[in-house]
C-alpha cells in the first residue's frame, strides 16, 4: 500500500466500551503515517488519562459540528446500533469515508437507507465484520471452487459464549429489541457472534442481499431480557445451499467460534478469530493453516490511497441484513422456563447457563439442524420469514 502525502484525518465517533480497540488501532496507523485522530465524539470527554497518547485531539458530541470543524476525511462510527444510519449519513454529507461498526444497521429498510445515501454522496463506506478482513475466507473459497471437498453440502456456524447479567445492564440499548419505540435488534444472531453468520455467507459465497431465498429463526432467551441468548438461524440460497448458524451466550464455558464448510468429501473449518483453518478430506491427512488479517481501516486508507478494492462494503453484507430483518420480524423471543437454567457466578456479576447447549451448538453446525431438529426440550417451532 501507498503511504498517503499527508495522514488521513479520522473522527471517532464512540470512543469507550469497543470503541477502544479502534482508538488503539487509530494509534497504530498514525505511527505508520496514515492516519491522524483528528477528533473524538463522546457524550462525556475523555480524560487524559484515556487519552494518553493521543495529544489533544478535538471532542465534542456534536458529531457534525466535529466534521466540520476538523475536515475529517474518514469516520470511524461505533455508537449504539440504532444510531448507525443517521451518523454515517451525517458524515457522508461531509464527504467523510467511513468505517461503519457491525451490525451497519437494526432493519433492512435502514441498512438500504445508509447504504443507498452513502453511494449517492460518493463516499466510501467499510462494514466492520473484522473477520472478512481474514486472508482464510478467500483461500477458503479457493479450497470450495477448486473442489478439494466436492461438492458444497452447506455451511454451519457455531457461537458458544459466557455473558454474566451485567453484559446485558452495559448500555440503556444492551439486550434490547427495540428502545423508546426505535428498532435496535441487538441480540446473539446479530451483534456478540454476528460474525459467525456473516462469515457463514461468505464462505457460502452467498454475500448479497438477493443470494437469500428463505430464512428460519429459533430466538430464544434465559436472560431477563428482551433480546434473543440462545438463538438458531438456517438460510436456504437461491444457489440451494443450506447455511446455518447456532449461537448462545448461556454456554458452559466460552469456546473460540467458527465455521465450518461441509462438501460430499471432506470439510473445512474455519475459526475466525484465530484465522485458523482446518482441512479435513478423504484419502489425505488433516492440513491446518493460520492466515494472517488485514486491518479494515487500513483497507479503507488503501483504498482512498491507491484504489485498493474495499474487503467489506455495504452490498457485502446484504445477506447478513436480510438475517438481522428477519431476527427483526420475529416473534419476541421465547423465555426459557426456569428448569432449563441455572445461575452461576460470572465475572462480575451472576450468569445464566443453559445446561448442554454448548453441545447443541456443536451438533447444529454439523448437521445444519435447528435446536428443534435436535430435541432439545425448550427448543420452538422455527419461524420463516416471509419470502
């Protein structure tokens, strides 16, 4: 990549919680001469000590006023899910590029809004599924065309995580499905392991929004909350493949989520936080391989520098939002009856653990089944979208 004339100027819009990795990142290309954190837009200022590092930069929670005054050329957003639409738009009226954390949006209507005004401005835009930005997925596809495990079978994901209650009380919009009568969807399907069905549809090779023919949902919650916990999903492609994802935050133990890509041959697993692949074939010995990652920032610094092709823009995760609609249009989700829980201490403060699911997340990314499918007593009739 080209190193640009002068660094990029970069906003951050939600700097604390997970904004804090895209702080540090913004500190890592500023060292290599990219960028330049130009501002930061937070309700409450951070302090110095939060700052350390970063000089003075800007802030204010007018996040327009903060383009303008700065002349951002990039925006990096990781606010609430429900605001997404409304900033990036702000900053491509400013002709600001953007970094749109994951989920881009809580309804497709809103996503095709964010999406469509962001073309219009001419700005480019960069959805942060981080684990597109993985070498694995393109030699993962390499792997399927090439035929190494026959014919695609299907894709099944698989999400086993450990959230305590205070995961769900960390922000007013946390484990909510709507908020003040505003769609925010955040639930484990969409936001925690949200990466799991997008990299599901990729290796599938069934990214846009038009590659999904039909969709089935089990949401289900051990939480008092709104939002699902403990939730399945299984996409049928207009290619006929059957993609599926299961997916808890009541699990056991937390284990490292992935991916697996089953052929009439063989299989490949993919775990996309460690950019670990596994191949697994008839008449050969296992092969695993670790690939390594490129920065979604510092694609979008490529691409604005020397045209470089953006890893993940919005027409990238139009399947991913036609699940999110989907999730969206749902019945709320079912609440588990109190036998099928029980309390545990969690890091700060108690959680809920559904006692076997973590094998049930296992066995669903095998077998492409629903919870439903697998007998597991408080599992629900799936529920299909309308198409």
């Amino acid at each position: 990549m080209s190193t640009p004339s002068t660094p990029f100027p970069v906003v951050l819009a939600g700097a604390r919680g997970h904004g804090r990795s895209h702080l540090l990142n913004i500190r890592r290309l500023e060292r290599m001469g990219l960028v330049r954190l130009a501002g930061i837009c937070e309700l409450r200022p951070l302090d110095a000590e939060e700052l350390d590092g970063f000089g003075t930069p800007e802030q204010s929670a007018d996040f327009d006023a903060l383009l303008a005054s700065t002349g951002a050329r990039i925006a990096v957003v990781c606010t609430p899910i429900q605001t997404h639409t409304d900033l990036a738009l702000t900053a491509a009226r400013h002709g600001a590029h953007l970094l749109l954390e994951k989920p881009p949006a809580p309804s497709y209507a809103e996503f095709r809004r964010m999406a469509d005004g962001v073309a219009a401005a001419g700005v480019a835009c960069q959805i942060g599924f981080q684990s597109l930005g993985s070498h694995a997925v393109p030699a993962v596809r390499r792997l399927v065309e090439e035929g190494a495990i026959g014919e695609l079978l299907g894709v099944g994901g698989a999400g086993a995580w450990v959230r305590d209650e205070a995961y769900f009380r960390r922000a007013p919009w946390a484990g909510r499905r709507r908020l003040n009568g505003v769609d925010v969807v955040d639930g484990a399907l969409t936001n925690p392991l949200a990466h799991a069905v997008a990299t599901a549809l990729a290796l599938a090779g069934t990214p846009r929004a038009e590659d999904v023919e039909h969709i089935e949902t089990e949401l289900l919650r051990a939480n008092a909350i709104e939002s699902d916990d403990t939730s399945c999903v299984r996409l049928l492609t207009t290619r006929g493949t059957r993609v599926s994802v299961a997916a808890t935050l009541c699990a056991e133990k937390s284990s490292e989520p992935y991916v697996v890509v089953h052929g009439s041959r063989g299989r490949i697993t993919f775990w996309y936080k460690q950019d670990r692949v596994l191949l697994q074939r008839a008449g050969h010995g296992p092969e695993e391989s670790v690939h390594g990652l490129t920065n979604l920032l510092e694609n979008l610094v490529a691409h604005l520098t020397d045209g470089t092709e953006l890893l993940v823009p919005p027409e990238a995760t139009g399947a991913f939002m036609r699940v999110v609609e989907a999730v969206r249009l749902a019945p709320d989700p079912e609440e588990l009856p109190a036998h099928a829980w029980r309390t545990e201490p969690g890091e700060s403060a108690p959680r809920r653990v559904v006692p076997g699911v973590d094998g049930l997340v296992a066995v669903s990314a095998d077998t492409l089944s629903l919870y439903s499918e697998l007998g597991a007593p408080w599992a629900l009739t799936p529920k299909a979208d309308s198409r």
